[in-house]
C-alpha cells in the first residue's frame, strides 16, 4: 500500500492540487494587504519645526477586505485536501482488493498444477482397463480420461485470470482506477471448483 501511496499518478496529481490550493490561499491573504509603500516623510508647518524621518502606508478597502477571497481560496484548500485523503483511503482499499484477487489466482492455479492434475493422471493409470472386454472398466477409464482434460482447460483458464490479476494489481499500483476482474469461467467444467476439487 505504502509503494502505491507514493508512486500512483492520480495521488500525484491530487497532491499538486493541494498545493497549488495552498499557494493561491496565500497569494490571497497577501493581496488583501495592498499595496505598502515606504519613504521618507516630511511632518512639519509653517512657522513650525521640522519632522523628517521614515514613513509607511497601507492601503486596505474601506469595505471588503478580501474576506470572500479568502474564504473562497481556503475553502478549496479544504476541498483538495478532503479529495486527496478520500483518494488515498480508496488507493488502500483497491491495493487490498487486488492483492487478495492474485493471491486467490495464484492459489487455484497452484492447487490444479499440483494436486489436482497429477491425481487425475494417477487415476488414469489406476483405471487403465486390462481387458477391451470388460467394458465398464473401460469407461471408467474413459470417464477418468475426460477429467484429466477438464482439470486441463480449468488450469489454462486459471492461468488466463492470474496474468490478469497481475496486469490489475500493476495498474493499481501504479495506475488508479477500475479494471476487469479475473475472467469468468466459460463452461461448468472450467474453473478450480466443482469436480476437480479433488478425489
């Protein structure tokens, strides 16, 4: 979680909205002030004595002292910072839920790799019929021979979804946003479920 944090693009540009939220607050606070102007200044009259030395003035609106101004730039100061954390509980969120989806597709492609198929390969060694004439040995081996290549298209399939998982958990990561899911199984006998659960 904490690499995409730092690295996604959409976190990025959040943050430079903040500060660029940030910085035009400040332009505002600093534009209600005026314009300060500083010189030397004369206080004296005629017939009275003179008064010289360093003077200052401040020009500031009789009315409006850029309060709306400031209430508009640090309201969307707010606003920024409110979306970013918004963004950042969802990049969390999105980093747990593509994590599990490949580490469940990593799983069931393991499980079907390693357990399932060599079962179903001893099976059929198990079940090879020592005679054509004892027919229900033969389809017993037959049947044997169609689960094998059940669990086969259940395992491509499952490969299918753990390169997809993978491309989803590098684009959340670096990326944001949604995303297809691991692709659904197209048949009753794809998949890692029902009957190649095991023997």
């Amino acid at each position: 979680t904490a690499f995409a944090l730092d690295r996604r693009i959409d976190l990025a540009l959040g943050r430079l909205r903040v500060e660029e939220a940030r910085r035009s607050s400040t332009l505002v606070e600093r534009g209600i002030l005026g314009q300060v102007g500083a010189g030397p200044a004369y206080n004296g009259g005629f017939g009275s004595s003179d008064n010289w030395g360093p003077s200052a003035s401040l020009s500031l609106p009789v009315f409006d002292q850029g309060q709306a101004g400031m209430a508009a730039a640090a309201f969307m100061e707010q606003k920024s910072l409110h979306e970013l954390a918004a963004l950042e509980a969802a990049t969390r969120r999105e980093v747990s839920d593509a994590v599990a989806e490949h580490n469940f597709q990593q799983h069931a492609a393991d499980v079907l790799e390693q357990d399932v198929r060599p079962a179903r390969e001893r099976l059929i060694q198990a079940s090879r019929p020592g005679s054509d004439r004892d027919l229900a040995e033969f389809l017993h081996w037959i049947k044997a021979q169609e689960d094998l290549i059940s669990t086969e298209r259940s395992y491509v399939t499952s490969i299918y979804n753990l390169r997809v998982a993978h491309t989803q958990l590098e684009r959340t990561l670096f990326l944001g946003g949604g995303g297809g899911a691991a692709a659904d199984d197209d048949g009753g006998d794809d998949g890692s479920g029902g009957d190649d659960g095991g023997d």
